[in-house]
C-alpha cells in the first residue's frame, strides 16, 4: 500500500484497505465544517482533500491557507492541499505552514515543477503533481523521481460534480507501469467525478487514493458511501 507514505509517522495507523479515501471538503456544509470533518474522519477516510482555487488558474475562487489552518487541530487525516493555482511556488511555503502533510502542483500551472517539488519537500511535506485529462503521464514522467504522488484528474479543475472523463484512465494506467518499469514508490491518486461506479473503474485500472466530493457529503450516509467508493 504506497500510499501509506503518506500518512504521517506520528498519526499512522496499521489498516486493512488496500484502497484510500480522500473526501473532498469543497462538497460539505460550510455552515458545519467541523462536524463534516469529524463525520468523515469516523467513517476511516485516510484523506481530507482541500481544493485550493485561485480564480486565474480555474475559474472558481475557494479558500487559502487559513482554512488549512483551522482544520489542522480538529482532525488526524492526512491533510491534502491541491493547489488548482497560478504561480504555486508562491504559496507553497504558506500552505505547508499551515499543516498540509501533501502539497500537490499542477503540471500546468509551475513554471519549474522540479523545483516546486523539491521545495516542497524541503519544508518537510509530500509532494504531489497533478496533471489534467487533457495532458498524459508521458509528459510529467522525468518528475517523478521528485513525487510522492501523482494525481491525475478526471475531470477539468475549477467545479465539484463534473462528470468522470474515461479518458483519464489510461493515465492512470501508464503510471502504474512507469512506477513498476524505474522502481518508484509514488502513490496515485484520482480525483473528479468519483461515486462508486467510476470509483471500480478507477482502482482497475490502478488508482488507489479516491478523491470524492458529493458522492460522500451529498449522502445521508457517509459510512456506506466511503465503503461503496473503497469497494469493500
């Protein structure tokens, strides 16, 4: 399970699943985000995934580092800041400052992606990198000796409760073969468009970190959602 890596020595826990969960706080009643948080986190999600939006990079506007900030204290779960954002080394110092334990970039949106990821983990988080549907794991493959995980979207970023885009998997795919072919250790992750249907498709295919938004908060049950998405 490479994505174990990812958990913070301090808060890792022994688990079962071959498969995590990242539910994404965009999706959760703002007007409660701590009893969201909480409900998810007993519900075994090993993630919390924090979609940052800067209104240049996509077009929708989200939140910054404050909100990392105020999540910190109230939750053990693996704090993932995808920065959906232009010129992120930036803000990386300010997000990781907060508490994020990942920093994820966009392939797209860094002008220097090893330097980006090197920073990253010289302020002592993961580093993630992050590619589009409309770009493929063959461009970003001389990074990946500086990831420790590799998100490949299957949607656009900018909006919660697009559609799955199947053209995606093969990304996902081509990674796990480049990860075997040089010995890397990456996790991958997949985010957009995740309900238990596209979920099965996409730990087939070989994704095994799930970002899900509505498929989890817009539910009356987060328990059978996150284990309907996990497959178990």
């Amino acid at each position: 399970m490479s994505w174990l890596q990812l958990v913070p020595t301090e808060r890792r826990t022994a688990s079962a699943h071959n498969i995590a969960i990242a539910p994404s706080l965009l999706a959760a009643d703002f007007s409660r985000l701590a009893e969201e948080v909480k409900a998810v986190e007993e519900t075994g999600a090993e993630f919390l995934h924090l979609d940052v939006m800067d209104g240049h990079f996509v077009p929708n506007l989200t939140f910054g580092p404050m909100l990392v900030a105020a999540m910190r204290p109230i939750t053990a779960m693996t704090l993932d800041s995808h920065l959906m954002i232009a010129n992120p080394d930036q803000y990386i110092g300010a997000f990781v400052d907060a508490g994020s334990d990942i920093v994820v970039i966009h392939a797209e949106a860094s002008s220097d992606v090893t330097r980006d990821l090197k920073d990253i983990r010289s302020r002592g988080a993961k580093s993630g990198l992050a590619i589009n549907p409309d770009n493929r794991t063959e461009n970003v493959e001389r990074y990946l000796d500086e990831v420790d995980m590799l998100l490949v979207m299957s949607v656009f970023p900018g909006f919660g409760g697009q559609s799955f885009m199947e053209s995606s998997l093969p990304n996902v795919e081509r990674a796990v073969q480049v990860r075997e072919r040089r010995g890397l250790d990456f996790a991958i992750q997949i985010d957009g468009g995740i309900n238990p249907q596209t979920a099965a498709r996409a730990r087939a295919a070989g994704a095994e970190i799930l970002v899900a938004g509505t498929a989890i908060f817009r539910t009356s049950d987060y328990q059978a959602a996150v284990d309907a998405i996990r497959g178990s």
